[in-house]
C-alpha cells in the first residue's frame, strides 16, 4: 500500500513539474513575444496613420491612436477579412505633405508665391473656367446661379477688388463667410503658386456656391418667391449674411454630390477635393471662425 502511494505521489510530482515547465515556456513564448514587439521595432507595422504616420502593429491600435490623437478615424482600408496593406508611399507622400497644414502646398506643383500682380489674372481666369460655355450645362444642372462677367459675381468680383492685405488678422468669430473665404485665399497665396491659385480660387467659390445653394432650398418656398431678386443679387446668400461656423457640416455632400470628382471636374478628384476640403475647413477652425473639427469620408473608399 505504501508502495502504492510512493508511486501515485511520484506521478503526481511528475505531472506537476510537466505543467510548470509547460507554464513556465509558455510563460517565456509570451515575454518573448512581448519583447519583439517592442515601440521601437517597426517589423510588422502594417497599420499607417495617414495623417502623421505613425504605424502600429494593429487595426485597434491605429483606431485607437486616430481617435485620441486626431479626434476622427482615417480607414486603412478594412472591410471583411484580412485588412489591406497599404503602399507605404502614399503615407509617406501624406505625411510630407499634410493636408491639415500649409506644408500640403509644399509639392511641386503646388509651392511658390502669387504676388499682389498675379491675383486679378488668377481671379478672372477662375471666373471664366467656372462660368465657360463648356461647363453652362453643368452649372445649370447643379442650380448654380449665371454670370456673364466677372464684376456681376458677388464674391469673385469683391475678391477682385480686394486689398490683398496678408498680415490682416480677422479674429472675429462672427465674420461673414464671404470675408473668411478671401482671408483664406489671401493667407495661401504665400504658399501656391499662381497656376494652383487660380485653382484653390475655384475650389473655394464652387463650395460658396455649393454653401449658398443648400441653405437657400431649406427655406419655404413663400420666402423663396419674396425674396429671389434679393438672392440673385448676391445680397440675400447665406455666405454674404452668416459667420462659417456651419459651414463644414456640409463638407461630405459636396464632394460627394456637387463636385463630380469621377469626372476630374476644374481639375479635381477625389482625392483632390477631400484634401481640399480638409485644408479649407481645418484653417477655419484653428482660427477660431468654426468650433467643427471635420470628419470626412476616407479617401480609400472611391
């Protein structure tokens, strides 16, 4: 009996040590496990942020980082299934130039300087590229309003007119839309050069136009009929009466509804447009004249 017993505790010391051996690699496997995936190894680190690209070796952890540190989420392209990997050199191009800041306008066809001679060629060559014959039908289709010249335009053609003046700082959160738009165009002409201003121009007045035409069709109609010569004239839109603080509330439905980015419309795609927008409505709210942070759709999803 006592033999017995030796032999069952004998078993039983054996099948203990095999589980703390067993504990103990698994318990190694794991710390080495940890220890390779260390923030200083970048083996792995498939997940990008597009927006200051830092990389991560999960989807969570790059959700998680946009969230807190960028208060939106940018896809890295996951739908069902394994998430895609991305080419590192999109990020790499994103993250040298940032559509959040001037250094977006740091690429080659982008940087330079429009001096104060440049900006009426640029002005009327934006005006005629919008409102030409080619694109009337268009324009009519997306209920824009028509100009024969330039001086009939109420915000191109006060732009025209504009002093030009840089180092003025608008601070007031109540400024019309209208004025922070050109303070707008006039900061970025430190950045662009004249060719790309004509088009960030045209940029800005196709989503003033896109602004004036949604907050127009919101009132009733009895307000439409007394008020239509008013709106004609340029003295009853939205932008020459309000501040922008709403304004970027309708960022998504004008690249997706107004600007037709499939037909690389004035020039802009997708991409293009989203980066633009976020350019535009990310100025606004560092400079106080809107308290929306943006949140647009993922330039992944075309």
């Amino acid at each position: 009996m006592t033999n017995q017993n030796e032999k069952d505790l004998n078993i039983e010391n054996i099948e203990n040590e095999n589980n703390e051996i067993n504990n103990s690699n698994s318990k190694n496997e794991y710390e080495e496990k940890r220890k390779r995936r260390t923030k200083n190894d970048y083996f792995g680190r498939t997940f990008i942020c597009k927006l200051c690209g830092k990389s991560y070796l999960s989807y969570p952890a790059l959700y998680t980082h946009c969230k807190q540190k960028h208060n939106t989420f940018n896809s890295s392209g996951r739908g069902r299934g394994r998430p895609k990997k991305e080419n590192g050199e999109i990020y790499s191009e994103r993250l040298k130039y940032n559509p959040l800041d001037a250094s977006y306008f740091l690429k080659e066809n982008r940087k330079g300087t429009t001096n104060f001679n440049d900006f009426e060629k640029s002005i009327i060559n934006a005006f005629n590229e919008i409102y030409s014959k080619e694109n009337y039908d268009r324009n009519i289709m997306k209920e824009m309003k028509v100009y024969n010249n330039i001086n009939e335009h109420p915000f191109l053609g006060k732009f025209l007119l504009d002093k030009h003046d840089v180092n003025i700082k608008i601070d007031d959160e109540k400024e019309i839309c209208d004025n922070v738009f050109m303070d707008y165009l006039n900061k970025m002409s430190l950045h662009v050069n004249p060719n790309y201003f004509t088009k960030l121009i045209i940029f800005v007045t196709l989503f003033r136009e896109f602004v004036n035409i949604t907050e127009f069709k919101k009132k009733n109609e009895d307000f439409l009929m007394e008020n239509i010569d008013l709106y004609k004239n340029g003295n009853f839109e939205y932008t020459f009466n309000n501040c922008a603080e709403d304004v970027p509330d309708l960022s998504n439905k004008f690249i997706s509804e107004f600007l037709d980015v499939d037909k690389n419309l004035f020039g802009f795609n997708k991409e293009d447009s989203i980066d633009l927008t976020q350019n535009l409505c990310h100025w606004m709210y560092e400079n106080n004249f809107t308290s929306s942070k943006l949140t647009l759709i993922s330039s992944d999803n075309k």
